[in-house]
C-alpha cells in the first residue's frame, strides 16, 4: 500500500472511444465521494492494482492510496500507517532531535547521525513506556502524562517518546540520582 500524486497517469478504459487511454487521476477525482478504481493498470510497466480515491472537502491534495489488498479499509489502514509514520518524524525534527537544522552534513556524517537519531528515538520510546507502567519506580519525578476529563475521561496528552526524553532531560540535569534503565524491553502497548 502506498499514496500516488494526482499528476500519475493511469491506463483506462473510456467508454467514449471505445479503448483504454491514458488519462491523470485527478480527472476522476470527486469532491464530496469517495471513489475506488479496481484493476487499473499504473506505469509503463502495466501493473494492475486498486486504487482509493478519498473524498475530500478542505483539501488540494486528497490521498490516492494504490493497494492490493483491503479496499474496504484502504483510508484507515493507510491513515494508521501515515499518523505512525509523521509522528515518528516529528520526533526525530522539531519534537525532539531538530535533525532538520542540520545543513552542510557530509553523506557519511548525516548517516552515522541519522542512525543515533533512529536509535535514540527507539530508546525514548521505550524509557517513556517503561516511565508509564512503572510510574512508582520513579516517586520523585512527576511528569504529567495524562488529563482527566469528565466526558472522556483519562486522555494521554504526552507521547511516550516525550515522556522518555522528559524523563532523560530530568536525569541529566539532576543533582539527586534519578536511576533511567538501560535495558531495551519491547512493549505491546
């Protein structure tokens, strides 16, 4: 599953001529209908895929999800992958590490760099979760995670990764010790 440009073309069948022709999917493109291409032929290459075409009412830029597999569930499905994907960018840009002030980096540089980043962010990650379910290990530090609301109820309002890098901000600039584990446990969360 991945998202095409509106500018792609793609081989299909018009009724009016009577043969398949190459037309732009924003030609298809319907403002308040979601709309689903089935066996559609993309590239040169002639690939026959699905593509959803999302409805759109505040946008320029709808997404065209290309898929073989569920196109009942293509928006969600990709919209879950898309929200994971952003947020974990985010960390890794203005949220945490700010790798996008990095200008003038050599190739070999940014990528030493940019693995640290991928490392680290996992580490915060797991440190913020480890922080979450093991909130009585740490009595002296109080970091607040979540909000209670009357209508609904306990809403997390710090992501994990900023809850580790919290917590490592607390350990660092600490006079008193404050123990951060170094293990690296997986939770399903």
């Amino acid at each position: 599953m991945f998202s095409l440009k509106k500018t792609i073309k793609i081989l299909i069948h018009n009724k009016k001529e009577g043969h398949k022709i190459w037309k732009t999917l924003d030609s298809y493109a319907k403002k308040y209908k979601a709309t689903v291409y089935k066996d559609i032929e993309l590239f040169d290459e002639k690939y026959i895929i699905n593509i959803v075409h999302s409805k759109y009412l505040d946008t320029d830029d709808p997404w065209l999800i290309v898929t073989n597999g569920d196109i009942e569930h293509a928006i969600k499905n990709y919209s879950n992958c898309f929200g994971g994907i952003e947020s974990l960018f985010k960390n890794q840009k203005s949220n945490g590490f700010h790798i996008e002030s990095v200008c003038n980096a050599k190739e070999k540089y940014f990528t030493s760099m940019y693995t640290f980043v991928c490392i680290s962010t996992l580490y915060l990650t797991i440190l913020g979760t480890e922080y979450s379910k093991n909130t009585r290990c740490y009595k002296n530090i109080n970091i607040q995670t979540h909000k209670n609301y009357k209508e609904k109820g306990k809403v997390r309002i710090m992501s994990l990764f900023n809850i580790g890098l919290t917590l490592f901000k607390s350990a660092l600039n600490s006079l008193t010790y404050i123990m951060i584990p170094i293990r690296f446990i997986l939770y399903d969360v």
